[in-house]
C-alpha cells in the first residue's frame, strides 16, 4: 500500500476544525480530518426515559464526572470520562475540564450565545495597560465575524455599545416585557446598555459543524475523516525538521497508525491543541506554550421574583424575555475595585421557580411554589478572566491516559480581580433588582472552578514577537509555517464574551490565509 | 458405543477415503451446526418482552446507613416531603433506600455529610427532647430543621456545617421521590404524561475494558456525515 500524503491533517471536528475544512476544502485542497470520538446518531445512541428505569433515578452516576456540572444520568455517556482521559491539578486550585470526544465535539453542545469580541478586548492593554494587545483589531476580523454569523443564522438586533460590536445578525424585535423595562429604567445609574440577546439559531434547530460546516466539506469531495482516532504525537520529518503527520492510536482496537500530510491544523480544542503540542515537544521556542490560560467566572448571579407575577397573575405582558447587558465597568471610567468588567445575562421566566429559592419544607414549600410560580426573573454573570502567565498547563510525567498518552497538569487559579469583579456584579444586580421593586430570593457571590464556563481560551497566544508569542496574527506557529492552532488556543484576552463566534472567525481566516500560501507555494 | 463397535467404526473410516472425498466435492456446503443459524431470526417485526423497573416491585436492605440513621433520615424524609396534593412522599417513592443506595455507592466526602449530618441531628433531638429524631412529632423536629434552611443557588449549596446536611439533604429527597416511578404512577393516575422523563444517552461505541477487544471488527474510517445524497441537508446562503 501506498501510503498518501494529505494537503492538510486537521486533528479535531468541532467549529474550528469545522470551520477549517470548509474553507480548504472548498479550495480544492484534500483534508484529512481526525476525531478522537465517535460518530453521535441520535436515532441510534438515544431515547426518551423515565428517571426511574435509569439506574440513579436520574442523578448524576456517583463518582463519574466530578467535575463536569453540566452532567446528569441523561448526558453522562457523551462527556469525555475523567478517569479514560484524567489530568491532574492540585486540590487547592480545582479545574472543571468539560469535553466532548463526539464528532463535531464540543459544538453540537453549546449555549449558542454568539458575540464579537470588540477592540475593548483586542487592544485591551492600549486601554488600560493590562496584559498584551491581539496583533489584530476587530477591522481585521469585522468581515470573517460577518460570514460566520450568515452561516449560523445568529438572531440579533443592531443595538450593541461600541463594547459588543453589532453585525450580521438574522433581525429580532422582542417586544420587552414590562419586567425587562423595569430592569431597564432601575439599570440607568450604571450606565448599563440593555440589548436583545444574540444567539446562533442554526439550521434545523442545531448550530453545529456536524451540520453547518462538515456537509460543505463533504460535498467537494476532498474531505476524508477518521473517527476514534486519539493522536498521540505530531511526527517531524528528520530532513526539514517540519511537521507531516502524525500518530495515533485507535481508540478501540488500541492499534497504533500514522498518518502523513503537508501541512497540520490543530482544532482539537484549546487544551487539547496544547497537550498535543506539548506531547510532541514542537513549536515551544518561546516557551510560552500552555501559559496564559484563561475563561470566565460562571456562577455568581442573583435570582429574583417579581412581585406583581405571583399568584397566577403571570402574564407575557409582564413576564418573558431575554437580554444582554454587555461589560459597562471600565469604559468610559475607570472604576477601582478591579480591571475589565463582567457582562450579565437577564432572564424573565414565566416557568416555575426552584425549590432552593425558599427555605421552607413540606407544605410550606409547596404553598410558596404556588404562589411564586411564574414570577422568576434571573441575573447571572459572565466575567473576564485576565490573562496571567502563571495560571498554565504541562504535561504531568507521572500520568497517563487510557492510550498511554501523557496527561495535563493544570495550575491556575481565580485572584481578587475576578472575585471583586464576581462580588460586584452580585452587589449591583441586587440593588438593580431592589430598585426595579423585585425580591431577591436567592445570590451567589462564589465563582464556579475555572474551566466551569467551558471557555477555556489562550496557552498558545498570538502576538508579532516570536520570543513572547506562539503563533503570529494568521494562527499560525513562528517556529513552523505549516503548523496551525485554529481553535481557542490562540486567544491573547478572553473578554466577557462567549467565544464560539471568535474562534469561527479566527479558523476561517486562518484557513483563508493558509490555502492562499499553499497556492503561493509559501507552505 | 461399545468399545467393539468404536473400533469398527474407525476401521471403516479408514477404508473408505475415497468415498468420503467423493461426497466432499459433490457438496461443498457443510452441513449447517444447526437448523437455524445462532443470531439470524430477531427482525425489526419481533415483539420485545415489556418489562418494568425493579424499583417499587423489589425490596431492598440498607446497606450505608446504620439502623438508627436510617430511622433519623426516614423521618427526615416524611418531614421534608410528605405526600401533598395527590402525589406521593418521600416514603410513598422509597426514597430513604434509594438515597441509602446512592450514597452508598457516592465519594466519601459525600457520605460523610450524610452520616455525620445524622448522627448530628439525633444527638440535636436526644440533647433537646431526651428522645431519638425519628420520634420527634412535627413541632419538634421542625424546631430543629428550620434554623438551617437557606435558599441558595446551583451548585452552590450552603458551605456552613450542619446547614450543607440538610439543604443538600433536602434537594436529594426531592429529587429522587420526583423522579420515582411512584411520582410518574401519580401523573398518570391524574391524566399526565410521564413528567420525570429526559433523553437517555446510551454509551456510544464505548471503550470498557472487555469492550475494546470485540470492538475491533468496526471500521476506523467513519466518514463525518453519510455520503448519501439525500441525507446532507442543503442550505441558501
């Protein structure tokens, strides 16, 4: 057998690897795509039960998945097992690391929450001195952000600050309830923008490379994809010292393959990129491999009943609606408790409310049920986490994954700026919620484990200067001009926004520039 | 077979070879191993045996709690949720053998909030009334609960000893007795649908010891989305 060399090895199939081999592939360039999970079919792999005929009544399998939040009984077997794929951190700094090893991984799960990142975030340092600037502003990604927001039908109005830049969005005019304008005119004395929310509706009901991405690769004939393919390493030809390939293992036969290709694009999700990198000790002149990890504080939030709703008297008048409220700390003032600032997310709820928001039991619970039922009103919190070289991943020597791949350590930890930042946001949504006329039932000033937010961004930042910086402003590694970090990896800030549509745009500009130099015969 | 026959028989075979290879090559089938073979027959048209959840036909024995837990968290139980509104209690659903069952199999810190959290409120209830928790009548036991109620939100149950015992305690009894079969009985008994329902993931190709070996046979080429026409849906943009 002849083996084939492949234009371009893609390792990973969520939106960024997506996103990659659409673009190629659509060039005429023959893509080779890994995935290290399978194929999910939902008429195959599920069906509607009972929380009773599951073995813990619906609880989340004792023991499995410590560290993923978001798992019940339903959804435990499409998560990455922390004992299959471990990494190791120390008990007093605790990492949620929430995976997805299906096709099209973490993006046929998400929020589907879709913002640009704004010049607040890529020239976050010329604004406030903190940190580095991105070596591209938002001119430079303006119209990527625009063609990604076409492909996943992103619903939005044009009603961003300068802060949450608009685009282009699939219009909505909700109407505010009158709960939400209540919000609005209390939210005044902190200069706060109140915007309708912007989410990617997809097609189909589903927002996801398995099906807005990988049918257009597909369709050219180009793309070629193996699942359970877990890579252990890149492999680097001894005369040019380049990448070309890789090994991997597969993952149920346990046998051990190589693949070969000119040029190799890491989309396996940011920590994953590193681990693979840091595996196959390549493109770490700077050193700065795994540093700089970054996501956002999850957790803090308050929630609130409004008056007026109880007792059945809910209307959709009154009640319903979703919106953004985006960063409004230190932007046109400098405020002093912290840096950079947090967004919140505002929900008008019709449903019922959770027993949790009462201290009450039995009957009495049961009455407050009634009568708050319909009533709830809920802030949370999405908070920038600032970039620290201390907060990194390396590989731990001692462990090993159930390919015999060494694993992560992972070092990071929360400090005063986003628990003041965390202490804030609660603080001024209570007295927001107090002068609107709601009652807050319940708050939380703690952050969820980092990792919780599952926007783990940075450890191989970009930037112009290869002794401080892994790849240049193409995503592309300084040490090699075939290799490529495409997904969240690259990111220099991690801004308050949810990063699915940056990393969108960054694979596809990535992937624009790379078949352009292939063409030039550049790479 | 007598011995005699036996060595007729291999006397025989050996003075006919010729014969044997003649049939051979008349009929190159071998003959099946068995009228049908093993695994042809089950078809999308054969009807599958209904069966019901074990839970609420079995009975079980405590295997975490100690007796005088068991009796403290079962009263515990009937406090904190007793049959309401045509639905049942925590003790009508068997929750205090389930949640027995589940912490039972759970990390240790998780076992010890509950053990220690019972041990605690009896020695509360022994200390104030001279009488075990699981004798409390609902004044007293209510005197003892209520001081550490909190209201909290996901995620974030209450950190303060005694009180994570009985917040967290209380959610677990809610949840297993709304998600037991005696709970969905009750919706069905009023005209609903089955409400604890939700979509069950099985294991997808798992990788389990045992597994991975006869996993072998499956292609490693699984192509991303099938390559049939029909089936990639096809966009305006």
């Amino acid at each position: 057998m002849t083996e084939t060399t492949y234009d371009v090895l893609i390792i990973g199939s969520g939106h960024a690897g997506g996103m990659a081999a659409k673009i190629l592939t659509e060039k005429g360039i023959h893509c080779l795509m890994l995935n290290a999970g399978p194929v999910a079919d939902v008429a195959r792999d599920a069906q509607r039960k009972p929380a009773y005929e599951l073995p813990y009544r619906g609880f989340k399998p004792p023991g499995r998945l410590e560290h993923v939040f978001q798992a019940s009984e339903f959804n435990a077997n499409v998560w990455v097992d922390e004992e299959e794929v471990p990494y190791t951190f120390d008990a007093s700094m605790p990492f949620n690391w929430v995976r997805v090893r299906l096709f099209g991984g973490r993006s046929l799960f998400w929020s589907r929450q879709s913002f640009r990142l704004s010049d607040y975030e890529f020239k976050g340092k010329s604004h406030d001195g903190y940190g580095d600037d991105w070596p591209i502003s938002l001119t430079d990604l303006a119209p990527y952000y625009s063609r990604v927001e076409e492909i996943f039908q992103v619903a939005g109005a044009q009603d961003g600050p300068p802060q949450m830049p608009n685009g282009n969005f699939v219009p909505v005019n909700e109407v505010w309830s009158e709960s939400i304008q209540r919000f609005i005119k209390a939210s005044q004395p902190y200069n706060m923008a109140v915007c309708q929310q912007r989410r990617a509706q997809g097609r189909d009901g589903l927002a996801s490379s398995v099906n807005l991405l990988l049918p257009d690769a597909e369709r050219t004939g180009k793309l070629t994809s193996i699942a359970n393919a877990v890579v252990r390493k890149i492999t680097v030809d001894k005369n040019t010292d380049q990448p070309n390939g890789c090994l991997f293992v597969d993952r149920l036969s346990r046998r051990e393959m190589h693949v070969k290709a000119r040029v190799v694009v890491l989309a396996a999700g940011t920590l994953e990129s590193t681990r693979l990198l840091l595996n196959s000790n390549l493109g770490n002149s700077s050193g700065m491999i795994g540093h700089y990890l970054m996501d956002q504080i999850y957790g803090p939030g308050v929630t609130c009943s409004v008056p007026e709703a109880r007792n059945g008297k809910a209307t959709k008048q009154l009640m319903g609606g979703a919106a953004i409220v985006p960063r409004f700390r230190n932007i046109t003032t400098k405020y002093d408790k912290f840096l950079r600032g947090y967004a919140l997310n505002v929900t008008s709820r019709m449903g019922a409310m959770e027993p949790r928001n009462f201290a009450a039991y039995g009957a009495e619970l049961q009455q407050k049920l009634q009568e708050y039922n319909g009533s709830a009103f809920h802030i949370t919190v999405m908070g920038e986490v600032l970039g620290r070289y201390e907060n990194h991943v390396r590989i731990d020597k001692e462990k090993v994954d159930a390919w015999d791949i060494p694993v992560l350590n992972i070092q990071t930890r929360y400090t005063e700026n986003e628990f003041n930042m965390a202490k804030d946001a609660v603080e001024v949504s209570c007295a927001v919620a107090d002068a609107a006329g709601f009652e807050v039932l319940s708050k939380n000033e703690v952050p969820n484990p980092p990792g919780y937010s599952i926007h783990e961004v940075g450890t191989c930042r970009m930037g112009d200067d290869p002794k401080k910086s892994v790849l240049n402003k193409w995503c592309q590694s300084h040490d090699h001009k075939n290799l490529f970090v495409v997904d969240g990896a690259s990111f220099v800030s991690a801004g308050w926004q949810n990063p699915t549509m940056t990393i969108l745009a960054l694979s596809m500009r990535a992937s624009e520039y790379l078949a352009d130099e292939m063409n030039k015969q550049n790479v | 077979m007598l011995r005699r026959d036996f060595v007729r028989a291999v006397v025989s075979v050996g003075l006919l070879p010729k014969a044997l290879l003649a049939q051979q090559t008349a009929n190159p089938a071998p003959p099946p191993p068995a009228p049908v073979p093993w695994t042809l027959g089950l078809n999308p048209k054969t009807p599958l045996p209904v069966t019901v959840a074990a839970d609420g036909i079995a009975e079980t024995e405590a295997s975490f709690f100690t007796s005088s837990q068991l009796a403290t968290f079962t009263r515990l139980c009937d406090l904190l949720l007793p049959p309401l509104d045509n639905k049942p209690g925590a003790l009508q659903a068997g929750t205090p053998m389930f949640l027995d069952f589940l912490i039972g199999s759970s990390p240790t810190a998780r076992k010890k909030v509950y053990s220690g959290g019972l041990d605690w409120l009896d020695a509360q209830s022994k200390t104030k009334y001279k009488l075990p928790f699981a004798q409390l009548n609902a004044t007293q036991a209510d005197a003892l609960i209520k001081p550490w109620l909190r209201t909290w939100m996901t995620d974030h149950p209450p950190t303060e000893q005694h009180a994570d015992f009985i917040n967290i305690a209380h959610e677990d009894i809610r949840v297993a007795t709304m998600n037991s079969k005696a709970w969905d009985d009750a919706g069905v008994a009023a005209g609903q649908d089955w409400v604890t329902g939700g979509l069950y993931w099985s294991p997808i190709e798992p990788d389990m010891a045992g597994l991975g070996a006869t996993s072998t046979h499956l292609p490693p080429h699984v192509m991303a989305v099938p390559k049939a026409p029909h089936t990639i849906p096809s966009y305006p943009r």
